[in-house]
C-alpha cells in the first residue's frame, strides 16, 4: 500500500495563494455582472424615455404648426374682405403678429426648430417608437467611458486573439459546431469591443478542459511549485484587470448619474414617485395645444358673424391670453436635456460623444 506523500509547507502556501485569488476572482466578477447590469439599464432606460416622450412632443409640434398655418390662412382672407373695416384688418394683423411670436416662442421651447415633419414622420412619432436610430443614441454613452490603460488593453487583446483562435468558424467540423462557433465569435468580438475581460475570462473558463496535475505530467514538487507560480501569476494579472474593469464600469455609471441628462432622469423618477413628472408637462403642451384650437375657432366665428368674440378682443387688446399660453410650461428645460435632437447629432459639438479613449489593436 503506496503512502500518501506529505506536501510540503511552500506547496500549501502556494495552493493558500491560489485559492484565495481564486475566491478574489469570483468577487470580482459577480460585483462587475451587477454594475455592468445596472449601468446597461440605466442607459435603456434613459433612451426609451426620450424616444417615448420626444416622439409625443414632436407629435404637439406639429400639430401647433398646422394650426399656425390654419390661423394665417384664415386671418389672410379675413384682411381680403372687403366687409372688414382698415381699423379691424389692422387689429387681426396685430393678432397675427403675437399669435406668431407665441408659436416661435413654444416652438423654440420644443427644441425643434425648423424641423418639418411629413405625414409618414408624423405617423411614427407614437409614444414606443424609435424616432431615431437606436444604436445612434447609445452611441451618446460612449463620452461617459473610461480610458483603459494601454498594458490593460493589450491582455484584453490576448485573451480575445486566444478565444477567436480557437472558436473561428472556420475551424468548426460541422454545421452545428460551426453556427455555435458563430454565436461565440458574436460574443467574443462584442467583449473586445467593450474592453469587457470579464466576458472573456468567462468564456474561457467555460470552454476550457481542465486537467489534474497527475494528468498534465506534473509530479516532482519542483514541476508542482512552477506550475502553482505560474497559476499564481496568471490570477494576480486577471485579478488586477478586473478589478481595472470594475473601476472604469463605476466611473461610467457615476459619469452618466451626474451628467445632465443622467440629472435629469433622476429628476423624473422622483417626479414620478410622487405622483408627478413628464406626463403633467406634457398636459402643459396639450392645454397650449387646446387654447391655439380655441383662437383659431375664435377668428373663423368672427369670420362668420363679423363679431370678434369677447375672449378673442381681449387677446388682441393685452397679449395676456396668449402670455398664459407658455407661461407656466417648462418645457425649455426638459427638451434642451431630454429630448433635442441635437443631443444625439455627431455635428454637435457640445454633446458629440467622443472617440473611445482605449487603443485597440487588432
């Protein structure tokens, strides 16, 4: 009966070593799924409401705008009567001039100037529909993004080239093999992309064949001792590296939350909470929406009857009716941050998202 060879007490410091990297290892990563999960919602979040109200605000403009031109439309061949008196034409000129200055104010107030929708446009901007191209607005987030340091960057390279060496298409012996191979690679490349070595260190473990020491030919102590140093090392790296990643995934969710627009998402939630939020700043454009129906009701009765309605001389005489219109929207605020185009447009400079600060060979 063979005896059971003691190890030795730099062997069992070294398996210590080993398996509370190990452990480290694993901390790291269940820490990284959950930032990353948060910072990934978060980001969805932001978008999907913007499409979702930006989609109904423009909706309102547009529909401000037809009713502009209705109103020029009408009060032009009011001014051609030859029923109206110079003194009355005058007054519906007075009325037009402020109708039009209140329509620039609010519309400006939209954050959409000048932008002319079509009836196709108009019939896409429903409350859950992409009004501009999804990737184009998470490609915003990208300014947020952390610098991954060049040694970082060039391990990241080497376990990407190590997984896409194996898992190529190319090299898969069946139809099967090589359709799974080809969702590997989907993975792979979107990881390199991310700098996410979280992702590839997964994969790798996932798909390695793992192999006793008695198997790899390791038996003298000495063999035993490199091998643990070696794994020693190779842990050390990975757990620097990710401990890296988890830095740069708690900045970006910390540089998204304090940016104005992460502001104001948060801003919306606790709206929200408390019963309030966009939905009521929305109902300020729809009432503005409701009292320009109104004006422009006003001017055809008095197209009709050639009696100006007492709301409608009211308006004409002090602006007030008008002024009230806009007065108590705050609509400024909340397109400038969520909901201006320009905010996703790569010619603006102000929010164009910058180059990914990572240099990444291939």
């Amino acid at each position: 009966m063979s005896r059971k060879v003691e190890k030795s007490s730099v062997i069992v410091e070294k398996e210590k070593r080993l398996k509370a990297l190990e452990t480290r290892k694993k901390s790291l990563l269940t820490n990284l799924k959950k930032n990353t999960t948060t910072l990934d919602k978060l980001k969805v979040d932001i978008v999907e409401m913007q499409q979702g109200i930006r989609g109904r605000l423009i909706a309102l403009a547009q529909k401000l705008r037809n009713l502009k031109q209705e109103i020029k439309e009408i009060t032009a061949t009011l001014k051609k009567s030859k029923k109206i008196s110079k003194e009355e034409k005058k007054e519906i000129t007075n009325l037009l001039k402020v109708v039009n200055q209140e329509f620039e104010n609010m519309e400006s107030g939209f954050g959409i100037p000048n932008m002319e929708l079509n009836e196709e446009e108009i019939r896409k901007a429903g409350f859950n529909t992409d009004n501009f191209d999804r990737q184009r607005a998470f490609d915003f987030f990208t300014q947020f993004e952390e610098e991954i340091a060049e040694p970082d960057q060039k391990d990241i390279r080497k376990a990407y080239v190590k997984l896409a060496a194996r898992f190529h298409p190319d090299k898969a012996k069946s139809n099967q093999e090589q359709e799974q191979f080809h969702l590997l690679m989907q993975q792979i490349n979107a990881a390199y992309e991310r700098g996410d070595l979280a992702t590839l260190l997964e994969l790798q473990s996932a798909y390695s064949e793992v192999k006793t020491l008695l198997e790899m030919g390791i038996q003298q102590e000495g063999a035993i001792a490199d091998f643990l140093d070696a794994e020693i090392q190779r842990l050390e790296r990975e757990v620097e590296l990710l401990n890296s990643q988890l830095n740069r995934v708690k900045a970006e969710l910390r540089n998204v939350k304090k940016s104005d627009i992460g502001n104001m998402y948060g801003q919306e939630m606790k709206a929200q909470q408390r019963g309030v939020g966009t939905q009521d700043w929305l109902k300020d454009v729809e009432d503005a929406l409701e009292n320009f129906k109104k004006l422009r009701d006003g001017i055809l009765e008095y197209g009709n009857t050639g009696i100006i309605p007492d709301f409608l001389n009211e308006m004409v005489a002090t602006d007030e009716s008008l002024i009230e219109i806009t007065e108590d929207m705050v609509i400024d605020d909340i397109i400038s941050m969520f909901f201006n185009e320009s905010q996703f447009d790569d010619d603006d400079d102000e929010f164009k998202p910058r180059a990914k600060k990572s240099s990444k060979k291939r």
